[in-house]
C-alpha cells in the first residue's frame, strides 16, 4: 500500500463550518470523479495497528486538472479528536492520502443522471458535474438535488444550472422527498446517491416505492455494503 504524505497548500471556508482543504498534488498520484480516499493524520500508523481516530474516509471534491486534491469537510465548534487537530494545522503541515478509489464515477449510458445529496456530501458531486460540464457524451441530462437545512448551499460557482445541467437546492426533508418523486418518475434514469445511513435508507425506500429498481441506484459504498441499503 503506498501513502503520500503531502502538505496542506490552501483552507477555504465554503461555509460556516464548513472547510475544502487543498493538499498539494503528488507527481504520480490521480483518480477519477465520485472518488473516496483515506486521510489521516501523523502518527496513525506509529504503532503496529493503525489508530483509526486519526483515519477518516473522505470524498474529494476537486479533479486532477484543478492541481489540487480537495478534501471538504464540515469542522465544528464541537467536534471529533480528529477534527479538533486539523481545524489547528498549519498550511505546510503534512497529511496522508491513500487507498484511494471511485465507487461512483459518471456513468455514460445515454441516460439522464440525478445526483442526490445531503449537506456536504455534495462535495463528492462537484467532480461529477466538472467532468459532465467539460464532457457530456453519454449524459443525456444532468440533475442535482441537494437539501441543507443550513441554507448555506456549496460550491454555487459550480452548481450553477446550464443547458444541459440542472442544479436545485431546498432547505428541508420534506420538499427534498416531495421532488425525489418527481424525479423517480423518470423509470430509465441513474440515481447517485450521498449522505448518511439514515439519508441512504430514507431516499433508497422513496425510490423503490416509486419503482426505481436497485440497478439504478448509485451508492459511494463498497460491494459488500450495497446488499444492507438495497434490499428491499
């Protein structure tokens, strides 16, 4: 297993709370859209087992191009050992990146694509919709649905509706269920789907009920995870 030990070059605030942290881009270190990788901090792997409070499975929200692996994160006030040490680094200060992997790429089957998020996950999308905005072979349409209760919707510059993207952002669950009916109506459409357990479970049963079948449902989970949130 190979880990990149690579400097924090830039934190932006997104939001309240709410932090993209940009770490400097190895020489021979890529991926792809929808993809998760393991950040963690120094001495995780000091002893001979790794301490998994300082190991955190993230999205990144930035491609390649853009030079920068970007991990966004919201960091509380009150808030995880983890967090509470990289709210305090310093720019220069090291992390480690490694087992890096897309559960979700784009998939480009002539369909129309509905991303379907909760909060900050809609950091995994953001490459989603850069990679459709630069090529959309493949898409017929593109649509994302985001709810946050915050009101402090992410990434607007790139959330931003086009010809062949729609971007759409409501405050709470009940408007967010309501449209995900509407949206299930399309019975050939690709659902991806990010947030919490509970999100997953909530959304997946909206879906189901409205006769998506479970091929049409995207999960950033493993295999072996899939079975739990797609039964029906």
């Amino acid at each position: 297993m190979q880990i990149y030990w690579t400097p924090i070059q830039q934190v932006v605030e997104e939001a309240q709370d709410t932090y993209t942290f940009k770490l400097e881009l190895p020489a021979d270190f890529t991926w792809e859209e929808g993809a998760h990788t393991h950040f963690a901090l120094e001495g995780f792997n000091k002893e001979d087992r790794p301490n998994r409070t300082l190991i955190r499975h993230m999205s990144i929200s930035t491609l390649p191009h853009e030079g920068a692996i970007g991990i966004t994160t919201r960091v509380k006030p009150e808030c995880s050992t983890f967090k509470s040490i990289l709210r305090d680094m310093n720019i220069g200060d090291k992390v480690a990146i490694f087992k890096t992997h897309s559960n979700v790429p784009l998939k480009r089957e002539g369909k129309n694509v509905y991303l379907l998020s909760s909060g900050v996950g809609i950091a995994t999308f953001r490459p989603l919709v850069l990679a459709y905005l630069v090529n959309g072979e493949g898409v017929t349409h593109l649509h994302s649905l985001n709810v946050d209760s915050s009101k402090e919707y992410l990434f607007n510059d790139v959330f931003a509706s086009t010809n062949g993207f729609t971007a759409e952002f409501v405050d709470n669950r009940p408007d967010y269920y309501q449209r995900v009916e509407t949206l299930a109506a399309d019975k050939d459409g690709l659902f991806y789907l990010v947030g919490s357990d509970d999100f997953l479970h909530e959304t997946i049963a909206k879906l189901r009920q409205n006769g998506v079948t479970p091929d049409q449902i995207m999960l950033d989970k493993h295999d072996f995870q899939m079975e739990d949130f797609l039964k029906a």
